[in-house]
C-alpha cells in the first residue's frame, strides 16, 4: 500500500510544478503549503498531519444538522472564559456562576498558559491542566485548538500537536510503546524524528489529552515503572503517567482537559499551570453565540429578519437575569436554547424530520454518550468492568427527583430535598465514592440556584433561610420525568422483585425444561406441580408488567387532557415564552399551579426508534415489548378523551404528542375517530403547520375531516405551502381572519386542487381584493362539489363580485355566496341580487343566493340573522370604524326598503330587522359587544 501512495505523490507533486501554483490545504481559512522542490522528495508528514488533522477535527456530531445546510467550527465558536487558577485555589469551593474574579485569576488564552514563566524550570517542557464543568465547552476549545494550530493562528512555537482521546487509550488491552501509540492513530508520523527521544527535539512537540478521568492513572513508583524510551512497551497508562513525570520526553509540553472530580488524579508537582473553563459568564458572550447560530443559516434564506429578532428578544430575557441567564453560562444550554428556537422557528418541509423529543436526546448524547462512573478504584480490573452509565445514574437520582416534582406540581426543591432524593439511601463505600463524583461533575449541570420568583415561581429562599434549586431549563425536569417513567424506574417494589425472580426462573426454564420432561415420569406429581408453579412465574410478571404499561398509557392521556390546563397556551408557545420571555400582556393562564404539559409529550416522543437509539448509546434501554404494550393501551385511552369536545389547544397539543410519537399506524387509528378539527385563534407558525400536514399525512387516503378551522391563526404564505397535505382531506375549510391577501389567495388556489371532496370555503376578512376574488372565480372549476363560498368583509369591488358570482352560477353545485362587508355601491349589491337569479327557465346557470347585504333589493334578506351574528361575534377583533360603517349602510338600505312598502306587516319587520342592526351599532360605540368566543362563518 505504501508503494502505490509514494508515485501517486510524486505525479502529483510534478503536476503541481507544472501548473506553478500554490495548492491550499484550507481554503477556508486561506493557509497554504509550500510547493516541493523536487519531483523525488517525499511529502512533507508534518503537512500530512496538518491536513489529516483539520479533516478529522472539522467533522461535526450528527446533532449539529439540527440547524440545516452546513456549519463550519469556526463560524459558530465562541470562545468561553479561561481563568488560571493557582494551585491552592484548585481545591477551593467552586462556583458554578464566576461572575467575578478572584483577585488571583485573570481571564488567559490556551496559548497564554504555554507562554514560558519563571516557574517552571528551563529545558522541560509544561504540563497545563485545563478542568471544568460538564457541558463548560472543553472538548470544544480543544477541537478549536488543534485546528487553529493547523493552520497556523496558534501554538506555532510547537512544530508538532498530537491529539489523543483518553477514552480510546482506556480501552487498549495490549502493551504499547509511545511510539507505537502515535503511529496506531497517526501512521504517517511513525517514524518522525521529533518522537525518538534524541536531543531536545520534542521541545517542539504538544500532546494533548482530551477528557483524562477517563483512565485510571496511578502515579506510585511501586504501581508505575519508570520509563524514558519513546520505543518501550508499557500500558497506557502507563506511558502517559511516564510523560506527566517527565521521564519520558520532558521537553514535551502536554495539554489535558478533565472534569472537576478528576483534579487529584494528578499530583500537582507534575502540573506547571492550573486553568478553569467557566464558560459564558455575561450575556454579551452568549449573544455572540447565539447570533452566529442563528443567523448562520438565515444568510441563505429570507428569514434573516426574524433570526435577528429571536437573538434580540433572547438578548433582552438573559438581561433581566432570568433563570435562562443562569442556564445559558454553560455553552451546552446556549446550544439547547439555539436548537429550541430552530427547530420552533425554521422548521422546513425539506429538511429531515426533527422532534422536540429528539433534540432533548441529542443533547444528552451531546453532553453524556460515552460518560461512565467510575465504580471502583482498583487498577487489576478492566475499566469497562467497573464502569456504569452516568446517563442512567442520571435518571435513576435526578430523573426520581424530576418525577417526585412532576407528581406534586413542584418546580423547586431544597438541600435537603436533594440530599434526600440524590443520595438519601447511600450505603456502601462505592456508593459514596459514585455519588461523589456525580455530585462534583453533574449535578451542577442539570439544577441551578433559583433566581427568580413571582406567580407559579418559587422563592430563591425558603423560610429556613435555605437556597432553593430548580431544574437550569423547566423542559428538563419534565424530560427526565417521562424518561424515568418509561424505563420503567418508578416501579413498586413488587413489581421489581417479581422481574427479577422472573428472570431468573426464566432463564432456567431453557436450561431444565427438558429436564423436568424426563423427571415427570419419575418424580411424584405433588413435587411436580411445584416445577410447574415455578414455570408459570414469568406468565404472572407478564401480567403484572402489562398492568404497568397501561398505568404509563393512563398517566399520559391523564396529564394530556387535564382539565386545569385546558385552555392555558398551547405546549409550544409555553416553550417560546421560556426562552424569549413574555413581552406585552401575560398570556391567560387558567390553571392555579404548576402546569407540566410537557411531560406526556416527553414520554410519548421518547418511544419513538430513533430516540430509543440514541438512549441506548447512554445505556438507557427501552424495550420493542414495552414500546407495544404503552402504544396498546394509549391508543384506547387517547380515542376515549377525544370522544369529548376539546378546545384549541389541547386539540394543538395532541398534534404535538402524536407528531413526536412518529408512529403512522397510532396516529392514523387515533385520527380515525376525529372528524372536526377546531384550531380557531392558535398562533400558528411554520412548525405547527408542519405538525399538522405531518400528522393528517399519515391518514388513509379515505380519510376525510368535516372540518378544519384554522380562523385567526395569522397564516402567511409560506404556512399555506407547508399546509398543502393537510388540505387534501377537508369538507368545510375556514381561514377567516388570517392577512393572507391576493397573492396569500393565489398561494391558497394553488394547494387547493388535490382536493376533491371540498364543500364550503371561508375566507372571510383575508384581505381578499379585486385580483384575488378573479382568480378565483377561474379556479372555481377545479371544485365540482363545492357548494358554499364565504368571502365577506374583503375589499372586492363591484365588478370582480360580478364575475364571482357568474362563475358559481356555472357552477355545478355552488348554492350561496357571502360577499356581505366587501367595497360594493348600492348599484352593484342590486347587480348582485339580480345576478343570482336566472332571468328564464330556459336561461343558462343556476340559482345562487347572494348575501350581500341585509336587504335584497326592497325586500329583507331572509338570512339576515346569521349576517348580524358573524358581525357581532367578530367586531371585537375587526376594524371598528369600517364595521360602524357598513352597519350605517345597512341601517340606510333598510329605511329606503321599509319605505317602499305598503303592509304594515312588512314595515314592523324591517323595524325588527333595524332594531337589531342599532343595537349592534350602539354597543359597538360604547365597546360593550360580547367578548369573541367563536366564529360562526
């Protein structure tokens, strides 16, 4: 292999003299590599190494396509804050908000701290220790070293970095030299000069040790041998412990990053300087941050204006210290809170399919895939032996604290209540050594001091004098709630008893089963039918379990259909107000404590495959069996509630659960028993028009809604587009009051042919004009079982109201037109009303009744009622000046009618009919309509 790749370079070099040009290796940033001077010459390993280096540290995780297109590292980093600590003050308290320095410690640069001091002595190379908080950014700042080191804006006093993960060195059984450690992950440098140990020539040399609490270290003389030859076989670490003591290269330099628990794991003789990472500590560094995660994408769209107004309003809640503020110091949540708003904001019909389930997972697997604890302190065992997962410790301390919450409506805890809930039932000595060091590295990252206080908030202090702790974002402790649950951790003590004798009885079963076969013919029967009890063991745990399966389906029908929460915001909006604040008036909130509705999405979200997936990698495993037993028993419970009327926005939420399930077959049954979709007054946006369009998707295709009311939900043209599925299964549509105007119409007509089962059509004050009511009288046709158009209160003027109405009289089925409120003289509502009517019996065109206006011609319109209705129930929200206008009018053709007729009768009941419209008239005047609480189009 090695023969082939030395020509193949050769040619290329020759080309390149041929073509006299200097060849870049990253055209990003603008570094080039000098050109060879002769064709015989072999590459360069350190220019290898430098682009092998870049390519490998410029793969981002697969979490980052949570934000579209591509995303180069140095476009999104932010770097945080560094302060070097002495060494005493390494053991101190350390506060997971530095917002101030300590007369000690100054902000420094990763290249400041290998900067030469008097310290240490000349001609060994420094040790520097960089430690921080889970989630502060230090697997970042050392991929944004290594790469600004490639290509040269740093460290370039060091001719050679090489970068290791103290996780894959963990798992290396067999003996290795440093050397051979190298050249295993980097075969070009296998033979370079700089490694062999002669001279000082590995003055010029960085290793970097990325996340160190990874290996057991063990700096003893007795447990550790010496060693000073590069080319000796030791284990691993062994031969970093070798390289910490400067025994081995001591004029190299070394980097390493860790968590705070693993401070002690090296003495501090062997470190020359002390840094902390303390991450975003002011809101300017974490408006940085966000502007160039969230206008990186909106450069190549049109929505760089609503991008930048996220990051201003977001900019404005971390001012007010909120608790996002406290949060957002640590990067990881800055990210979190980047992703929410994405994925709230920019959801896109083309992009993969995100959920808010996922994004919570992703950033878990972010923060903790790979994470261990560490479980024992002996060095002659494996380390995967003595390793649990931190996630799954995660859940089982903080998830049953989150759930404890959940249950009783509680948002704040104490320190003694986390004490109690954290590590109230410790016992052994491994047991404190594990929660010691989960209390030092995690803890910190999932709770934060309370900060805030107010309505449904609690106090920073109790009446005791104690600091209150609350989850660092609300959304978590309703995560690890519903992760709790679904893995099946709030189990009672029974039930975990029967699982684990069932087990066991179960795995012995395959072993003895042809056992008890032979023995049945020889064994009395009384002793027998013991070994028949024990093998129906695991038939009574399958009982038991499925109980609780259905107990966890109950649960999430219970808390998605609670009755204190039914008319409170829809789940997403509450997410948005988290992050952005409320500005303007408080949404209405109905319910008296602490609303989780977050929750049952969560659970129903973390059932999802592709969640299961990525939990699994934290050691999280949900069984395929549990899965199908919760979907089972949803299913009923979910068909059983919506039996019964819902408003809006538990209408909105239940689109959110069963888009964050991604189950088809669920959704589709589910659906199959609503046939009336209200969402009249949700704020809707591109992600809930998505949600809506994805979830109708999944229908049959003789699926079909009698209605969908999406009135007041402040569409724009580009919803229109996402919401093109979900017009596919509508009878009556209604998009009243939404600014969709003549070109939102055109966007409308252009969805709307898929659908062949449409029967009444509002667009009643849309905006509609003269142009857009045209195209529609063209489109009219594509519609065969049409037989109701609403385009009131439009600003339609005579001549396109004509056309409109000749087009639904050669219309097939079209029965009523509402043109009532739109721009039209008295000439043209007679048009009208003469227009609607066929002049013969032998003429061409049907009848179609006209309502323009309360009156037809001198006669009473006979539906004037529903006409003074839709006007009363919607003038509260409707230009007032306009609708007093137009009520004037009415009031005036009614005078002009009653005084052309002749029965006293007919007067009285256009006196009746003008009674009304005053009224109307008068309490629109003094604002004492009733509030709006429908629409009636």
């Amino acid at each position: 292999m090695s023969s082939l790749r030395r020509p193949l370079s050769e040619l290329l070099t020759v080309w390149r003299l041929r073509r006299r040009v200097d060849v870049s290796i990253y055209p990003a940033t603008g570094c080039h590599f000098r050109t060879f001077c002769s064709t015989t010459s072999e590459p360069d390993p350190i220019q290898i190494h430098k682009r092998k280096l870049f390519l490998w540290f410029s793969h981002l995780p697969q979490e980052e396509k949570q934000f579209g297109g591509y995303i180069s590292p140095e476009s999104i980093h932010v770097d945080p804050l560094i302060l070097e600590r002495k060494a005493e003050e390494r053991a101190g308290p350390l506060s997971s908000l530095p917002q101030s320095q300590t007369p000690s410690s100054h902000s420094v640069t990763v290249e400041q701290l290998f900067e030469p001091t008097d310290a240490w002595s000349d001609g060994r190379g420094v040790n520097v220790l960089l430690y921080g908080a889970v989630g502060t950014g230090k697997s970042t700042v050392i991929r944004k070293l290594v790469l600004d080191w490639c290509t040269g804006t740093t460290l370039t006093n060091f001719k050679l970095l090489v970068p290791f993960s103290c996780e894959d060195l963990s798992h290396l059984s067999r003996v290795a030299s440093l050397r051979d450690l190298v050249s295993r992950k980097y075969l070009h440098l296998r033979k370079h000069p700089l490694l062999s140990g002669e001279g000082n020539q590995a003055k010029d040399v960085l290793f970097v040790f990325n996340g160190i609490e990874k290996m057991k270290l063990d700096f003893r003389i007795g447990s550790t041998e010496l060693c000073s030859d590069p080319n000796e076989a030791l284990r691993p670490d062994v031969v970093v412990v070798n390289l910490l003591r400067k025994y081995l290269l001591p004029e190299a330099s070394i980097l390493v990053s860790t968590r705070l628990s693993a401070l002690d794991s090296i003495p501090q003789k062997y470190v020359s300087r002390y840094a902390q990472i303390c991450g975003f500590s002011d809101p300017d560094r974490q408006r940085t941050y966000f502007t160039s995660r969230l206008l990186q994408r909106s450069r190549e769209t049109t929505r760089d204006s609503e991008a930048q107004a996220l990051v201003e309003l977001l900019y404005f809640n971390l001012q007010r210290e909120s608790q996002l503020a406290a949060a957002c110091y640590l990067p990881s949540y800055c990210w979190l809170t980047c992703a929410t708003l994405h994925f709230l904001h920019f959801t896109d019909a083309k992009a993969p399919i995100r959920t808010l389930t996922g994004i919570y997972t992703s950033f878990l697997r972010l923060n903790f895939g790979g994470e261990v604890l560490g479980t024992s302190t002996r060095t002659d065992v494996p380390i995967q032996d003595h390793h649990i997962s931190l996630m799954l410790y995660v859940v089982r301390t903080v998830g049953k604290l989150a759930f404890d919450g959940v249950t009783y409506k509680r948002t704040s805890f104490s320190e003694n209540e986390l004490e109690q809930w954290i590590g109230g039932k410790t016992k052994t000595d491994e047991e404190l050594r594990q929660l010691a060091m989960f209390q030092t590295d995690v803890l910190d990252f999932f709770l934060a001091p309370c900060v805030e206080s107010g309505k449904n908030l609690p106090e920073p202090l109790n009446e005791n004098g104690q600091r209150r702790y609350v989850f660092a974002v609300p959304a978590m402790q309703e995560y690890l709630a519903a992760l709790y649950v679904v893995l099946g951790e709030n189990k009672s003590a029974l039930e975990k008893l029967t699982r684990q004798v069932s087990v066991a009885i179960g795995q012995a079963n395959e072993d003895v089963s042809a056992l008890f076969n032979i023995l049945s013919k020889f064994v009395p029967l009384r002793i027998f039918a013991v070994f028949n009890l024990l093998k129906l063991f695991p038939k009574f745990y399958e009982k038991i379990s499925s109980h609780n399966k259905g107990s966890i389906a109950r649960t999430m029908a219970a808390e998605m259909f609670r009755t204190e929460d039914s008319y409170n915001e829809d789940v997403l909006d509450q997410v948005e107000h988290r992050l952005l604040g409320v500005h303007g008036p408080q949404p209405q909130q109905y319910s008296e404590g602490q609303s989780f509705e977050l929750y049952p999405i969560f659970m129903g979200g973390l059932l999802h495959y592709g969640n299961r997936v990525l939990l699994q990698q934290l050691g999280c495993n949900i069984q395929s069996n549990t899965v199908v037993q919760i979907t089972n028993a949803l299913r009923k419970h979910l068909v059983r509630e919506l039996s019964k009327p819902q408003p809006p926005e538990e209408l909105m939420d239940l689109l959110v659960l069963l888009y964050e399930f991604q189950n088809p077959r669920l959704t589709a049954e589910v659906l199959a028993s609503i046939r009336t979709i209200r969402l009249a007054n949700i704020r809707m946006t591109s992600l809930k028009c998505f949600i809506l369009s994805s979830v109708l998707s999944c229908t049959p295709a003789s699926y079909h809604l009698e209605e969908l009311d999406l009135s007041s939900c402040l569409l724009t043209h580009d919803m229109l587009q996402m919401l093109r599925p979900a017009f596919r299964h509508i009878h009556n549509l209604k998009l009243c009051d939404n600014p969709l105007l003549d070109s939102g119409s055109c966007t409308l007509l252009e969805a709307l042919p898929e659908n062949q089962s449409l029967t009444h059509l509002s667009l009643m004050h849309t905006g509609l004009g003269d142009q857009g009511a045209l195209e529609l009288a063209e489109r009219l046709q594509d519609h065969t079982v049409l037989q109701e158009l609403n385009v009131a209160y439009n600003n339609i003027g005579d001549d396109a109201a004509l056309a409109l109405v000749d087009a639904c009289r050669e219309h097939p089925s079209i029965h009523t037109v509402h043109l009532y409120l739109n721009s039209l003289t008295d000439m043209g509502k007679q048009s009208l009303y003469v227009r609607g009517i066929p002049r013969s019996h032998g003429s061409s065109g049907r009848r179609v009744k006209v309502l323009a206006s309360v009156t037809e011609g001198s006669d009473i319109s006979e539906d004037w009622h529903p006409i003074l209705s839709v006007i009363r129930e919607n003038a509260s929200s409707w230009d007032r000046q306009r609708v007093e206008q137009q009520l004037k009018v009415f009031l005036r053709d009614l005078e002009w009618g009653r005084k052309q007729q002749h029965s006293i009768w007919r007067r009285l009941h256009f006196r009746r009919v003008e009674k009304g419209v005053r009224q109307t008239l008068q309490m629109l005047e003094k604002s004492t309509l009733p509030p709006f609480t429908g629409h009636n189009k």
